[in-house]
C-alpha cells in the first residue's frame, strides 16, 4: 500500500534490511520503540501493524 | 565511510596486527603488539563512527549482547575453576607435622607454560563467542532470505 521496498523502510526508520525480514518472518521481536516506529511510518496503529499473541509469548524470553 | 570501506580498514588493520605480532615475537618484546592491539581497537572503534551506512540495529545489539552473556556465564566457571586450583596451589602449606613432611615451595607455572594456559583460555573464550553468535544470528534471521 506504501510502495516500500524492505530496503527503503529499513533506511527510513534506521535499521537493516534484515531486521525487517526477521520481524517480517517472526524471528525478531521488535522493541516497543522500533515498533512505534514502523506504525509512524505506514501512519497507522501500532495494533495495525502488531497483533499480541500469547502462544508465541515464550520466543524471546530466553 | 560506506560499511564495505570500513570491512576493508578492519581487515587491514588485522594484517598490521599479525605483521606486529610476529615483530614482537622476534624481537620478544609483549610490549609491542599489547599497545598495537589496543590502539588497533582504538582505530576501529573511530573508524565505525564514521561509517555512515547501518550497520548495527538493535537487533544485532540484542544478537551481540546474547551471545557475550552466554559466553561470560560459560567462560567464568571454567576461569574460575582454574583459578580456584592455581590459587591452592599458592596457598599450601602442610601443617601437620611440620617436621615430618618437608615444606615444598608452590608450584608456579613457567612464563612458557603461563602462555600456553593464556592461549587456551583465549582459544575457548573466542570459540565460545562465535558459537554463540552463530546460534543468536540463525535464531534472529541474520542468514534468511525473502524466499520462503
């Protein structure tokens, strides 16, 4: 809906592409900062872009 | 500076290093490649200011901040264990009977086999990290790609 390539939102919200394919893939967790950071960008809702699902709740807390 | 100028720096600087290391082992001087090493990492850290390409998220940091914690929690019991021996080595005296049993001085370790202790710590230290890093970077996507 934006026409942003994973490199061109990586470069605007200062992360590396990779970062936005392992989120994209569920890899990587974002932190709440980064993940108002995207939201900002698409200017949507953090719930918009994040769903909070506590299946997955135990990935990254080792 | 672009992330390929400073991969290039880095790796030129670690060639310098090895050149330094075996100088000073010729002209047996520690001296010379301990204060290369650390204006080396004095560079490298300057240099990586500099860059102005990302090259670190906080998702590497979190990569990075993993897998030094795991490797700490691993590498102190085996420092420690160590170190608890060498230290009870120093601090035996045999107290019963004085007479009877000769005091022997504690053993320490010659400058020679000091190093090939150092190596060992050092050789385990590193393979720790990077196993570690390894397994956080497969786990964080550092490898994957867009094809599923």
């Amino acid at each position: 809906m934006n026409d942003l390539t994973q490199e061109d939102l990586a470069q605007a919200i200062g992360v590396t592409r990779q970062t936005i394919l392992a989120i994209e893939k569920g890899k990587y967790v974002p932190s709440l900062d980064l993940a108002f950071r995207i939201s900002r960008q698409f200017r949507v809702n953090i719930e918009d872009v994040f769903q909070y699902d506590e299946t997955h709740l135990s990935i990254d807390i080792d | 500076m672009k992330k390929n100028t400073f991969y290039l720096a880095v790796g030129c600087i670690a060639l310098a290093l090895l050149a330094i290391f075996w100088y000073s082992i010729e002209v047996h001087r520690p001296f010379v490649i301990e204060t290369a090493f650390i204006v080396a990492i004095a560079v490298i850290y300057f240099i990586r200011k500099q860059v102005t390409d990302i090259i670190e998220d906080e998702r590497t940091a979190r990569i990075t901040e993993q897998a030094s914690l795991r490797t700490f929690q691993v590498f102190w019991v085996v420092f420690c264990a160590l170190s608890i021996g060498a230290v009870m080595q120093i601090l035996y005296v045999p107290t019963f009977p004085r007479e009877a049993i000769p005091v022997r001085p504690p053993e320490i370790l010659g400058p020679r086999m000091m190093g090939y202790f150092q190596l060992g710590l050092l050789c385990l230290m590193i393979f720790l990290y990077v196993g570690f890093r390894i397994y956080y970077a497969r786990k964080y996507g550092e490898w994957d790609t867009d094809e599923e």
